[in-house]
C-alpha cells in the first residue's frame, strides 16, 4: 500500500482524532498547542484520502531531564487501516522530522492497548498504569531521539 505522508494543518487531523480517539467520550479532539508555531501535524494519506494523523507537540514531563522534548498526541488511524503498517509509517515519520531539529525525546501517553505498537518502534514504557478519565488507562512511553 503506497502511503504519502505531509505535513497537514491541526483541522485536518479533527476528523480522525474525534472518530478514531473521542468516541464515547466528552474530551476534546482539539488540543491545547495545536496552533503553536513549534507544533507538527502530518498526515498520512492513501488516494488522497486522510488516512491517519499524528500531532507533534513541544513540550516537557517533568519525568525526563532533557531539554528538548517533544510529545506525541493524537495519533489516529482510519479503522479500516489499522493494523496495516500506517501507523508505522507515521511513526518512522515523525522520526525522520525530528532527528535532525535537535530534539532529545519523544513522549507520548499512550493508551493501554497501543503499548505493544510502541514498543516495537523503540519506546520504552516508564510508570504504572494511570487513568485519564473518559478515555482510560495508559502508560507514559518515550523514546530518545538523539543520544
């Protein structure tokens, strides 16, 4: 599946981020950050349809000692693409885009049931569970980006 990834504006990631990680919950799909002129949105598109986004955030945890962190948020694929190599891709991307910017980590709080993925692609998970209400429980994860 050729996939093409770019980078894409905060509205476009609306539609995914509320289907895909706001269903049956009242949290907002728009973020706090989102129009940051340090913020990084790309997506993921299959026929030049959106297919899958991600968010790139900078921002510290307090639980990590670097100085230039990034947080990963809203990571989205359409249903009927998951499990496909998308997510993968977006991933590898994100990569790629901040190797070279000078950022040390990249975090994210991931849900319960995408630990596995991440690990897979190089992140280490950090705490005990913990909840975050209406969407459920995660890990903290990260992952160097320069060492």
């Amino acid at each position: 599946m050729k996939i093409n990834i770019q980078h894409i504006t905060p509205q476009q990631t609306y539609t995914l981020r509320e289907k895909i990680l706001r269903k049956n919950s009242t949290k907002p799909f728009v973020f706090d950050g989102d129009f940051e002129k340090t913020t990084i949105h790309l997506g993921a598109y299959y026929d030049n349809t959106i297919i899958g986004v991600v968010s790139l955030m900078k921002k510290n945890q307090q639980a990590f000692s670097f100085y230039k962190q990034y947080q990963l948020r809203g990571m989205a694929i359409a249903t009927s693409f998951q499990q496909k190599g998308v997510g993968q891709q977006l991933i590898c991307a994100v990569f790629a885009t901040l190797k070279n910017s000078g950022v040390e980590i990249i975090w994210c709080n991931a849900r319960v049931v995408a630990v596995t993925f991440y690990e897979k692609l190089g992140f280490i998970k950090t705490t005990t569970k913990f909840n975050i209400p209406s969407i459920g429980l995660h890990y903290l994860m990260y992952k160097e980006i320069i060492k």
